[in-house]
C-alpha cells in the first residue's frame, strides 16, 4: 500500500535518532558508502569513479564518495521530514527509485545493505534506542522502493 502508518511518537522519535547523525550528514554518509564498498565490494561496480579505489583511507578522502554519501544522507532526511505526510514522502522516494532502477540499474538488494549499516553506526554511536527509532523509516523506505522496482518490471 501507498500510505504509511507512523504515530507521532514514531515521527518524533524517528526525527530525533535522525538529527543526531545528521549532524554530520558529509561524515557519516562517507563512512556508510566506504563501509558499504569494503564489506560489499560488488556494489562498488556500480561507480565506475570509485571501482579502482581498494583502501577504505582513499575512499574516505575522495570528493567523489563524500558528495555521494551527503547525498544519500540529504535525501533521506528529505523523506525524514515528511514521515507525517505519505505523498509527500513517495514523491521524494519515488522518482529516486524510479532512477536508480531504470537509468542507473542499481540491485534493490543495496538498498537494504545501505540502510543496515545506516542502523548499525546509529547502534554503535548513540545506542540501541536510536536504532530501533529509526528502524520503521528504513523498512518503509525499502518496501515502497521494492515496490517501485517491481513495477518497473525487476
């Protein structure tokens, strides 16, 4: 189904546990990709500008993988600020997986991988609350892609 199901208790706490490690939405995103890259390297083929980087030093200091990973991080907490509003959100993630599906022929399966280890450095740097805050946001946002892709016809 198109419409999501968040109490405001969970947008709030989900807008909470976000705040924090969006703080430093550069920073944080970069370690998600390097961290991504180095226990995924498949899913570096998919970047042909960061396909011949091996160490996890050199994709930490490449623009290239910073600008990314800000703007993975700057798209979710597009999404994050309209947890409230179901159109509103689809209309930030649908057109994102209509073109990592179509155009860029990105795996569904990164997404999820992607949004993992996102859980996992809120798990390791704030606790396990502000993971389980943030858990709903990343399971909605992976279904609802998932569904965009099946109708795109993966």
């Amino acid at each position: 189904s198109s419409t999501m199901s968040f109490s405001e208790a969970e947008v709030q706490s989900a807008r909470g546990a976000w705040e924090k490690i969006y703080v430093d939405a550069e920073d944080n995103g970069t370690t998600v990709l390097v961290r991504m890259f180095t226990e995924h390297p498949d899913t570096k083929s998919y970047f042909t500008h960061f396909k011949g980087m091996d160490s996890a030093e050199e994709m930490k200091q490449s623009d290239q993988v910073r600008g990314h990973g800000k703007r993975v991080f700057t798209a979710i907490n597009d999404m994050v600020q309209h947890l409230d509003n179901s159109e509103a959100f689809l209309g930030i993630l649908n057109p994102l997986s209509k073109k990592h599906a179509a155009q860029l022929k990105i795996d569904p399966k990164n997404f999820r991988i992607i949004c993992d280890i996102i859980l996992q450095l809120m798990e390791e740097k704030f606790g396990g609350d502000c993971k389980a805050s943030f858990e709903k946001v990343t399971n909605e946002i992976c279904t609802h892609l998932n569904n965009v892709y099946k109708e795109a016809g993966w």
